[in-house]
C-alpha cells in the first residue's frame, strides 16, 4: 500500500526543547497516533526549505547522517547548541519567568542513517522525468529542517532518511511535477516529507510576545493560511502551484519560497486529485503558522 505524503511546518529551531509550543506535542504523537501508518515507513525522504540548490540534489550518505546547526542569525549559544533562558530572551525577547520555564543545558544530535539507495533511486526517478542532473552530496547531514521535527515524530533515529533540494529559482508548477516523479517512492515504503512553514516571513515575526502567547495573527498572515486550507481541502491545486498569483499576502507570507515549495513536491508525490487533510494547526509568535497537510492518493 502506497505511504501518505505530508507537508510539516518546523516552525522554530526551538520547537525541539520549547514544551510550550503545541506543534512540538503534536510531532510527538505523530507515532503512537499512527499518522504515517500502523508501521514505521521503510525510508525518509525530507525535502526541506533549508537546502537550496540551482539543479535537485541528494545527500547520499552510506552511514549516519551528521546533524547540522543551521541556525542562522541565532546567537552564538545555538550554535555550540547550549540551550539557555538567554537563547530565549535575544530571539524572543520574552519574560524571565517564561524563559526560565523552558530552559535547557543539553546537545541534540540525531544520528539517524543515511538511505544512499532511496537518494539514488530519487535520483534515477528525477532524470528519468528530466529534471537533470541530480547531484550527489556523500558529506551533507541532515538540516534542522529535517532533524528537529523527526527528533519528535520517529526519537529513536533508526529510520534511514534522506534529503531533497529546493529550487527556490524555480516556481510551484516546477515543484509540483518534481513531486509527481518520486511518487513510485510510495509504493516502496518511503515516507516523503515536505518541511517547510504555511506562513515564513521573519522581517515581520512579532517577537515581543511569547511564542505561545494570544495575541491574534496579523491579516496577512491569518488570511494566507486561510487560503491555503481552503485551496488543498478543495483539491485546488492550480492555485497552489500558482500561489504568487492566487494567494492573498503571497509575496509578504513568503518573501522567499523556500519554506513554500516542499509543500509542492509533498502534494505532486500524491497525485493529482489526492485528498488533503489538516492533521495540525497552531501559531507561534503570532505569525509563524505551523499548519500541517496529509495528502492521501484517491483510489
């Protein structure tokens, strides 16, 4: 039976310690809530927002995967990955009380394994569709794009996974067929995962308030994901892949795409007519949504 695809919003580096933050409790129950199925997929493939390239790469990496800190404009705690109320207070600029309630001194790894014969495969299916060449990268671990949310859904980290470039030069149309080309990955228990975030613009994430805090989404960001909802449940895919002409707020929820078009190769590895499901929605800092999509092939 061919294995659902899904779009993840990752949100925040620090979903992978804040406990007040509902998508982390959500990627935690992803197993025992059977998400992805009775059984753990064979295979990840993650196409992350956090790896741009001019033509699809893969990593193929034969053993475990290096995690990689790419934790840009961050302070320096983050990159030694020393979690600290001061992490919180310079990014978030949130109370003491707030900080001290989720502060942390630990390193996170995920040495998950590499899966060299699904990125070849990967390879092999995209150049055959003609989105050639696909190059091989046998150093890059997996970005925090991929590591944060799996370090939640599958904790163990004994699932091969692997990952897919973006080409943010590119459009949705591009992405989309890219998508539809990996769909024979289904069928051979490879979970692909597009990770990105419905709403992704940082110049306006309103940081003088808590992550979890209710201050209302700005109209901008609210109505994008609005939209967003009401195009996949209504299999609107033409609009999605034409999302700069279509979306209210386009180019202000997404300055760049990069966080936009792994939703477009999770949806095109579905099929066309494929059912969409919101399986998670919540907000952080009023402007980053963390909507979450099932895509499910119609029979």
């Amino acid at each position: 039976m061919a294995m659902d695809t899904f779009y993840i919003s990752h949100g925040s580096p620090t979903l992978s310690i804040d406990e007040s933050l509902p998508a982390r409790h959500f990627f935690q129950s992803w197993g025992p809530a059977g998400l992805a199925g009775p059984k753990p997929p064979r295979a990840i493939l993650v196409v992350s927002g956090h790896w741009e390239t001019d033509t699809p790469a893969v990593n193929v990496i034969c053993g475990t995967n290096d995690t990689i800190y790419d934790f840009y404009g961050f302070p320096e705690q983050m990159y030694k990955v020393q979690m600290s109320s001061m992490i919180f207070t310079a990014l978030f600029q949130t109370s003491k009380t707030y900080c001290n309630k989720v502060a942390l001194s630990a390193q996170l790894k995920y040495p998950a394994p590499g899966a060299p014969d699904v990125a070849e495969k990967t390879k092999q299916l995209l150049e055959d569709a003609g989105f050639g060449p696909v190059q091989e990268d046998r150093r890059r671990g997996l970005d925090h794009g991929a590591w944060v949310p799996l370090m939640l859904m599958y904790p163990d980290a004994n699932i091969p996974v692997c990952q897919l470039s973006v080409q943010t030069g590119r459009d949705g149309t591009y992405h989309y067929d890219l998508g539809r080309a990996l769909a024979p990955l289904r069928e051979d228990g490879v979970l692909i995962v597009g990770s990105g975030s419905a709403t992704h613009n940082l110049r306006r994430i309103l940081r003088t308030f808590a992550p979890t805090s209710h201050e209302p989404p700005p109209a901008w960001a609210a109505e994008f994901d609005a939209w967003l909802r009401e195009c996949l449940l209504a299999g609107r895919h033409d609009d999605v892949k034409q999302y700069r002409e279509t979306a209210p707020h386009a180019e202000t929820a997404h300055p760049s795409p990069d966080h936009f078009y792994p939703l477009h190769v999770a949806l095109g590895a579905a099929g066309q007519g494929c059912g969409a499901e919101l399986v998670h929605h919540s907000w952080s800092n009023a402007t980053l949504s963390y909507a979450s999509y099932r895509f499910t092939t119609k029979n």
